[in-house]
C-alpha cells in the first residue's frame, strides 16, 4: 500500500493505492479532491485518467462496480420442486465424490443441511473429514451468514443435505469463500478467488452474485471479473464457472456482469412447474390456492441478452428460481439448528429462528440448480454409467473439460413456450399476462438461451 501520493494536475492527490488480494496487476485508487475536502472513490476526473493512460506500465482503466446477490424478495409464494419421478434402469446419482466452489455472504454451519457433530469445521485450511465442507475460505469475509442469508440458502439449493429436504447433490462437498464481512458484500479478485476453490479439488463452481447498479447498461458490459473467468477457465479447462445471468429482466441487453463472460455458462430463471407449486400450496394448508399455470415460463426479472457491445447470445441457459424452498440461516453465529419446519409468507417478519427453510426467489436460486446438475453429470461419467446407462468401470472417465459438461448441460435444454412480459396485482392476487415466444431468428436467443 502507498499513501499521498502526489500527481501535477490541480486539486486531485491520489491518496491511496491499494493492490487487490492476491493479485499484484489490479489496484485500487483512492482519490482525495481539493475542492471538496473529502474522499470520493468514482469522481475521477478525465485529466486523471489521461495521465494515468499515458503510463507504460498501465495495461488497462475501468471504472469499479459494487457488485450484489441475485436474490428478489424473499417470503412470497412459496413452491416445492416436488419429488422426481425415477424410471428403471435409471443410476441414483447423489453428487459422490464432487466438490462444488461457492462465493457468497456466509453459510450458516449449525444448520441441518450443513452440520457436522463429528468434526469440527476448521477455517482456512483443508477439511478432509468434514461431511460438508471441504475448504471455508474467510480471508475476504467472516465465518457467519445473516438472519435469512442469501449463502445459506444457495449453498443448501445445490449440495444441502438432510433428513427432511436435501438439495441437487446432496453428497457432495463444499469449497466455500466467504464475501460479505460488516454487511458489506466484496467482489473477489477473481483468479485468486477461483485457484482457491479448485486447489481444493472443485471441477464446477457457482456464482449467484453480480453487478449492482440500478440500471441495465451499467451492468450489461465485459468487465474485469468476466474477462479474469475468461482468462481462468482458458488456463483451467477443466473448471467450469457458472454465474447468475442477474435479476434485471424483462428488458432486452439486461445480462449482467460477470455473466457477461464468454466462457461461462450464464443462468436465467423460470417459474414453477404447475403440479408442485399446488402441491406445497395444499401441503401448507392455504385456504385460496393460486391455480395460475406455471409451467415453461420464463421468470420476468430474469436478465436477457443480448451482451453490449458485441452482441452475444446470453443467457446459456434456464432453469426453475421462482421460487426454492432451501436452507434459511437463523442468524445465531452458527448454533446448531433441529426445527425443520417451513416460514410461511405471512411470518415475514415474526418467523421464529427455529425454523429451518424459506422460500427465495431470482436467479440466484436457478443457478445452484444447474451447478447441481453439472454436478451429477461428472458423477455419471466419472463412474463410467456412460455410454450404456448401467456402471461399468473400464468407461470410467477421469479427465472431464468444461466445454464438456456445458455442451451436456446446454444440449439437454428445450425451448419454452411462453415468456411473462406483465405483472400486475389484482385484489391482493397475482394477475398474469404471457405472450408466445416468437423469434424469428430461432433458438438460442436472448430471452432464454438455448431453454
């Protein structure tokens, strides 16, 4: 770190220069203005810039962006996935052996889906005992989540495990970062952040979390942390990064950064299948049951390509966000929980800490789902089930690439058959209106990927 030091353009002194964490190429500057006796991080000035550009030693300036969750309300409708239907001769895949990357605001470690009586976890270090995690990384963040934190319940959606609910790939491991520290929420420096998760053996990670800012085109555009995935998955092809396309739908151009990378695979939302989202209305003793279609319907938050400015299809892919029961932090510092009852809508506020589960909303609830899946298809191809469907240890495979699993994940989607493009509320209910997805241009496009 440096302090005051001084550049010939009156009234700007840059007060600090701090290098980013694990990073010795990006830095951050702090810039005091005579003017306004006071510190002001985003009112660089065009003379600023310029002399900075002049430098031979300076490779690249842009503007740094807070970045946030990719959660929207929380405690609304609430909707089961349901229990899948298993046909014969299908393989139970459970995520053994994987280990799933997350970068987030806490995981809160004394819950059901995450606990382990046993072992104690231990921070910072490698857990080979734990049952859950792995690695707990605090060095940017602490070692709690929040009263209804947004990790707790991305982690529970994709390797949560139970006795009452378990998530996508209930046996896998955790390699998990910590980001938010003080109710502050810091995007990593993204090759460090990466390395960190796949030295502790995760071959897919997932990252629910992008630009905050309140308007799409701030958000919409190849920033720092997209080209540093792009740059790790080139050098790490074995790693696949999986972001939340953002919740800044239903325009056009409303992906939001890091989504905005190429090599990732950007996650969109849609709603409920019909069946289960009337099935937990019943389950949970509802007097007036929302009967409204769900199925095949794309999410109207969920952000849309296409990228600015050179047009990318985004986003890759969709799956259900609207909404996900999953693990919800009491936000006691960790104390182990055993109530695993649901927060109804109308306990918003006076839910009791004793319960275990709540319902979330956004694109980052459909990209934990998808991490799972890629999850489970590793499991399958690793343990040699492909290509006849039943194990068999000579096609076992132990170099798997990113490109592959994407291009699985990718070709498994179909298209939908409507997209939400109003939401109003009519006497307290929810009214609809859905248009047919017409695109001349065909599939993929910018409103739903390749489905």
């Amino acid at each position: 770190m440096i302090n005051k030091i001084w550049i010939p353009i009156r009234g700007i002194t840059i007060e600090e220069i701090k290098e980013e964490e694990q990073c010795p190429y990006i830095y951050k500057i702090k810039v005091k203005h005579k003017a306004k006796k006071k510190y002001i991080e985003k009112a660089i000035t065009k003379q600023l810039i310029n002399y900075l550009a002049e430098k031979t030693n300076v490779i690249l300036i842009r503007k740094w962006r807070k970045v946030k969750t990719a959660t929207i309300n929380q405690h609304q409708k609430i909707t089961y996935s349901g229990r899948y239907k298993t046909r014969e001769n299908i393989p139970i895949l459970k995520g053994e052996g994987q280990i799933i990357g997350i970068g987030d605001t806490g995981i809160d470690i004394g819950h059901p889906h995450f606990y382990d009586e046993q072992h104690e976890l231990k921070y910072n270090i490698k857990n080979e005992k734990h049952r859950k995690f792995i690695l707990y990384n605090t060095t940017i963040g602490d070692k709690y989540d929040d009263k209804d934190g947004h990790g707790t319940h991305v982690a529970s959606i994709v390797a949560g495990k139970a006795e009452t609910y378990n998530g996508m790939a209930p046996e896998a491991k955790i390699a998990f970062v910590d980001l938010e520290k003080d109710n502050k929420f810091k995007q990593p420096e993204m090759m460090g952040y990466l390395k960190s998760m796949l030295d502790a053996g995760a071959k897919v990670s997932t990252h629910s979390w992008n630009c905050d800012d309140n308007t799409k085109e701030n958000c919409n555009y190849y920033s720092s942390a997209a080209h540093r995935i792009d740059e790790f998955m080139y050098k790490h092809p074995e790693h696949l990064v999986i972001v939340s396309a953002g919740n800044q739908g239903p325009s056009g151009a409303s992906i939001a950064a890091p989504a905005t990378a190429k090599n990732c695979l950007a996650v969109g939302s849609t709603k409920q299948p019909h069946t289960s989202f009337i099935e937990l209305q019943q389950r949970l003793g509802y007097e007036n049951i929302d009967r409204q279609p769900q199925a095949e319907l794309l999410s109207s938050f969920s952000g849309r390509g296409p990228t600015i400015p050179d047009q990318r299809i985004k986003p890759e892919i969709l799956t259900i966000g609207e909404y996900i029961v999953a693990a919800r932090s009491n936000g006691l510092s960790n104390v182990h929980q055993t109530e695993t009852t649901i927060c109804k809508p109308n306990e918003k506020i006076f839910c009791s800490d004793e319960k275990g589960y709540i319902a979330s909303a956004g694109t980052s609830q459909s990209t934990p789902v998808v991490a799972g899946a890629a999850l489970l298809i590793r499991e399958y191809l690793e343990k040699g089930y492909y290509p006849t469907g039943s194990l068999n240890t000579t096609n076992q495979r132990t170099t798997l690439s990113a490109a592959l699993i994407k291009a699985l994940l990718i070709h498994s989607a179909k298209p939908l058959k409507a997209k939400m493009v109003t939401k109003r509320a009519v006497d307290k209910d929810e009214s609809f209106l859905y248009q047919t997805i017409i695109d001349e241009i065909g599939k993929p496009n910018n409103n739903e990927g390749f489905g």
